[in-house]
C-alpha cells in the first residue's frame, strides 16, 4: 500500500501523471492499469484518471503483488461455435473461470485455449491471452477470443464503442410493473468490500443495462437483458439495485435469491450469455451467435412453469 499526499503547490494535476511524477517504479501503463482495476483512491473513493488532483488530496495506491504463475495449457473440451485465423467463438459452461487469477491458475478457458490454439493474442498479458471479454465463473455462454494482436485492437475497440451485441438471459427474484426498462447507473466497487461491486458509487464507471420481460412466473421473471456497457457483474449488480436479484445469486441477493434443483442448489446465478454479435476484424462483416440455452437453465424454467 502506498500513501500519498498532495502538497498545497500542485493543483489541477491529472491523476495518473500525479503517481508517475512521484513514484519513480511505476510506469505509466501500470499507473493506468491501477486505476482501471479501481486500486487507486483519492480521499477513499474510486476515481478515474482524468481526475485532477487537489492540495490535500490523500492518494492510497493498493498495489497488488507482483507475482506471475506459469500457465500451462490443459486439455479440457471446448464448445466452439466458430473458429477461423483471427477469431474464436466459445460457448463457456458453468464454473469455468475465463483466465487465471488468484486461486485459479489451472481448469480455465485460458488453459483450454492455450491447448486448442496455436497462437493467442499477447495484449492483456500471459494471464490473459485472447481474452477481449470476460463473463463471471457461474454465468454460463459465449465469448469472442482474439487469435492475435489485430484481431484483439479492432474487437477491443468495438468494445469500447459499445457496438458489439451482448444479450443475456436471467431468471429474477419478483415480477415487473412493466415488461422492459433501462438501469442507468454507474459501478463501482463496494466500499467496504472491495472484491463486491455497487450500483450508484460515487467516481463509478458509466453502466447501463437494457431489459425486457420474457414470462412472469409466481415470485420470479424470466428476462432478457442487452449490455450497453461492460462492467464487472454488471447484470447482477442492476437487478440487484431495482428489486429483482437473479435467481442463485446469493452473492449479491442473499439467501432469498437460492434456487433449488432437484433438492440441490443452483451453484451461482442463473445467467446465460446467449447471443454476441460483432463486427470480423478482418473481412468487416457483421457476424451474430445464438447458443442454445443450458441444461440447468432449461431445468429451472421447467420448475418455474411447474410452479406457476
């Protein structure tokens, strides 16, 4: 952890040259990565790097540490629904983690890709190769993997632009007074649990989420939702923050969001990526994937018009 202050000569200091200006073992890409990864805070809250210091600031930088694992590749079955030299289209199970992390450095969809494909693209890193997108552990469906660094800019970029189509499916706690809405409020990282993220934080990143009413059921709705934006659990975090938690999310919806199978618990939230579309990074047309709902999926929608 390092800790800094802002003396009462300089004002008005874009935050991310602040830090590079005085901490000499910090480049200016990891300064930014810092940031982006929210482990920068100015007087305890998250901000963004266009943030101008002030005298008095107190900056708290949470360096996490330096540590790179070896990544192996693993052969473990992969759904693919396209593959081609520049893309590769996968359709994630359930409780699949897309790269490693702490705790997770082997059983990924990276070590899976890694064994399937030759090359990868290197952007992000040897704990990320490929990876242009994530989706969370427990949420199951499709992803784009770049093949090498071209094809990993001009997907990026979509990204950013917000022009890649991402629709997701979700069983919800609750019914809706009406059938489709937008959540349009930022995200930021919960203040007194940072690995929790929060709808409404001060200096949180622009989310919004677009979403319709597929059924109502007694006590739950089966809705589909469409991304604008990108952010870490940003579909659970949105129908958390309007009443409406998905179904097995305890994380964020307490013991009130568990849904039984079978007897057994659902393992995570009930969340499927199910369509993508984008833009091929070479050939420039428009492609669209559609990937058929999950077994576990399909059984708790069986359940719920038992039910109902």
């Amino acid at each position: 952890m390092i800790n800094l202050k802002v003396d009462d000569n300089t004002d008005k200091v874009r935050i991310d040259k602040y830090i590079a200006d005085n901490c000499d073992n910090f480049s200016r890409n990891h300064i930014q990565k810092l940031i982006d990864d929210d482990c920068v805070e100015i007087n305890g809250m998250v901000v963004r790097s266009s943030y101008r210091v002030k005298p008095g600031d107190v900056i708290c930088i949470d360096v996490p540490e330096n540590v790179t694992p070896e990544i192996l590749p693993e052969n473990i079955p992969l759904d693919i629904l396209y593959e081609d030299t520049d893309v590769i289209v996968v359709n994630k199970p359930k409780g699949m983690v897309v790269h490693p992390a702490a705790g997770h450095y082997s059983g990924t969809l990276v070590n899976a890709l890694m064994y399937h494909c030759k090359d990868l693209s290197g952007i992000n890193g040897i704990l990320r190769p490929g990876i242009v997108h994530r989706i969370d552990k427990d949420t199951t469906g499709l992803l784009v993997c770049a093949k090498n660094d071209f094809s990993h800019n001009i997907l990026a970029k979509q990204l950013k632009d917000h022009s890649i189509k991402r629709r997701y499916q979700a069983v919800v706690l609750g019914n809706f007074k009406n059938d489709h809405g937008t959540v349009d409020s930022p995200i930021g990282r919960k203040q007194n649990d940072r690995k929790l993220m929060a709808s409404g934080v001060k200096g949180g990143k622009n989310a919004v989420t677009h979403y319709k009413v597929l059924k109502s059921y007694n006590k739950y709705s089966y809705i589909e939702c469409q991304l604008e934006t990108g952010r870490t659990h940003q579909i659970r975090v949105h129908m958390k923050s309007i009443g409406h938690p998905i179904a097995g999310d305890i994380v964020y919806g307490g013991k009130n969001a568990s849904f039984k199978l079978d007897g057994k618990e659902v393992e995570g939230q009930i969340l499927h990526a199910k369509v993508l579309g984008f833009i091929h990074p070479r050939t420039e047309e428009y492609m669209e994937f559609d990937s058929e709902l999950p077994e576990y999926f399909k059984e708790a929608l069986d359940k719920l018009e038992r039910m109902s």
